[in-house]
C-alpha cells in the first residue's frame, strides 16, 4: 500500500480485501513454484482447502452485517423525510472474464462460483478487446453506484488476452452519531510540506474511543450498526512519514486496544 500510494500522490483509497479476493481468485488457478511464491507474497497461511472457504465464510459475513444494516435505526440530525440509507453496507461482486471458446478448467471455474460466486462471463478478447474492456468497466461502474468507472484503463487488455478477473467493492455506512451539514464549514487544512488550503470541515462533539500515544493520536467513530467503525490515525508532528512506514496491522491493534 505505501508504494501505492508514493506512486500515485495526493490522496490515496486501498482495499487490502479486494486486493486479496482478486489474487486468491487467481491463485486458486496457480499450480507448483508460481502457486508457493503467490501464497508466501500474499503472508496466506491456509492452504487451498481451507483458503477459499475461509474467504466465502467472510463474505458471508458482510452480507450479516448488511441484512442487519438495513433494519438498524439510529439517531439523526435532520429534520426532513430523506431515507438516510442502510446503517451498514458493504457488497462485493465477484466475477470472471473468459475467452469464449478456450478450454478452461472446469475445477477452476467450479471454485470460482462456489466461494466467490464468480461465475464465467463470456468475452471476446481476441476479436473485440476495446468493446470487452467497456462491458467490463460498465459491470463494474454498475456494482459500485458509479464510484468507479474505468477500472481497466485503455491498453489493459489486448487480442492475447484469455482471463480477467475483476473485484468489485462497495461501503457505504451511516454514523452512529451523524455529523450535521449545518456544523460543516470552511477550515485551514495544513498539507505535509506546510502549504494551506480552506476546505470543509466536519464538526461534532461526541463520546469516543481516543487515545495519544507518543504523541500519535487515535479515535474510533463507530457507525450506525454497531459493529463497525471508522479509525482516524494522526501521527505526531514532524513524524507522519516515520509513523507511515512502521503502520501495521499489529501496531493499529495495539492502539485500539488503549483506546477508552
């Protein structure tokens, strides 16, 4: 994520999960050395058997927490008669693209749908790369209410191209405590090389998780369901690259753990 994000600059949005279904969708494929190296890059410490199903059993809870979003109510801060939306929703959409007419293997396919309910879409990459690369896109753009649209750039695919597999995700949750658009207003935001800029800025006051830690600061915004939150991490002053580098998943823990 960090060489990502050096990459790209500015502002940055990773799904470690959708990374992960993506390649675990494509090493139920790899055989021998490829299939060893995939699963030692990817920190997988299942095997196959237990793999797949452990990332079935995960989707099957997201879509718990979903079916639970939609009847959770929650306080609100406006007034008017708009559906505010589920409390909880995050879907994914798994699919996989092939070659019409190229012998895939039927094991294959089969563990695709079973665990990750990709079922094959037929293409044809060899005689229409560019209109397979735009139905892709629009299955996509579809999936995540127009969030993205042109997943696969121009040049992504060509005639020699015979599988595609595509992730798609989409979250969207309300605040336990909804913050009120009437609190919103202009702020100086301090970007790291010292420049300012006036943006929005939220504003609430609520009970929540915090915690300070070497100077680091941490605070847990829980959403509507209950079960979910947001983490906001703001590392010390004149420390954010240090801190970015040492981030992992056992540090956050560590962190959340003494937050109160």
């Amino acid at each position: 994520p960090r060489a990502v994000a050096a990459e790209e600059g500015g502002n940055v949005f990773l799904s470690p999960y959708s990374v992960s279904v993506a390649l675990a969708m494509t090493y139920a494929g790899a055989r021998g050395e490829t299939a060893a190296e995939m699963a030692d890059a990817l920190r997988f410490v299942l095997d196959g058997e237990d793999l797949h199903p452990a990332f079935a059993s995960l989707a099957a809870e997201f879509e718990r927490r979903n079916e639970d979003g939609k009847d959770t109510d929650t306080r609100t801060v406006s007034d008017d008669d708009e559906d505010p939306g589920p409390a909880f929703e995050f879907t994914t959409a798994n699919s996989a693209w092939g070659q019409d007419g190229f012998p895939f293997r039927e094991a294959f396919l089969d563990l695709l749908d079973a665990y990750y309910g990709a079922g094959l879409r037929l293409a044809d990459f060899r005689g229409d790369p560019e209109a397979a690369r735009e139905r892709i896109n629009s299955w996509v753009a579809e999936r995540t209410e127009g969030n993205i649209e042109d997943l696969l750039p121009r040049d992504a695919i060509d005639g020699t191209t015979r599988l595609v597999l595509t992730n798609a995700v989409y979250f969207s949750a309300r605040w336990e405590i909804p913050f009120s658009e009437d609190e919103t207003e202009d702020r100086t935001f301090t970007s790291l090389d010292g420049s300012t800029a006036r943006v929005p800025t939220m504003h609430n006051e609520l009970k929540a998780n915090y915690a300070e830690i070497d100077g680091h600061q941490l605070v847990e915004l829980p959403y509507a369901n209950g079960e979910t939150s947001m983490v906001v991490v703001l590392p010390a002053e004149g420390e954010f690259e240090a801190f970015e580098e040492s981030l992992t998943v056992d540090r956050l823990a560590v962190m959340l753990e003494q937050a109160s």
